[in-house]
C-alpha cells in the first residue's frame, strides 16, 4: 500500500481485512499512543496497560469488520473496546485500591492521579 501514511482508516482497516500487516502495523502507529495512556490512566498498572494495547489489536486483526464507522471513530471504537472491559476486570476484583495504586501479580504499580 503506497502512501500509507496518509491513507484514511477506513481504508488501511480495509486491508486489515485482506491480512495487510502494514495497515495493521500503521493503525498501530497512530492509535496505540492514546490507547494506552488512558489505559494506564485507568488501570493503574503499566503491564496491564500494554495487555490491553496488544489484547485491543489483535482483536482488530481477527475481526475488524465489527468496526462500523457510522457509529464513530475507530479510535473512540479502538478504547471502547479495550478499556471498558479492562475496566470491569480489573477494578472488579480488587486490584485498585483506595491508596491510589494499582497493582496485580507483581507488576509494577504507576500511582494514580486522585480520583474525585
């Protein structure tokens, strides 16, 4: 795919669908960054952060006709679908802890910013 910089994303998931790594890896580039700071944000925890990055792509790999643009951007889809279930999970059994600090299975805990 030539120019692929500054192909849309609707177009580079259109190869995503055809197994085109280098959309894959470009829809990565530019969405990765922001998926996992706000990962980190509501995580707490750097590892699990990058578990959801990873988690969210490959999901996209497998299926990314579930992206429907009508119904927003990719990158509103692309948090949706890591961070809310991450969310649950994680907050869900008790790995945030009211001192601010995430932690689980020996990862390394990132404090969190007070949360009112």
């Amino acid at each position: 795919m030539s120019g692929i910089g500054t192909t849309s994303d609707s177009a580079l998931l259109v190869s995503v669908a055809r197994h085109d790594q280098q959309a894959l890896a470009e829809l990565y580039q530019r969405h990765s960054g922001s998926l996992f700071h706000v990962a980190l944000r509501v995580l707490c925890v750097r590892g699990l952060a990058e578990d959801v990055v990873q988690d969210v792509f490959a999901r996209l790999w497998q299926a990314p006709e579930r992206f429907d643009p009508a119904r927003g951007s990719l990158r509103s889809f692309l948090l949706a679908q890591g961070l809310l279930p991450a969310a649950l999970d994680e907050h869900g059994d008790d790995t945030f802890h009211g001192d601010g600090v995430g932690t689980r299975r020996g990862a390394e805990p990132v404090r969190c910013p007070s949360r009112r």
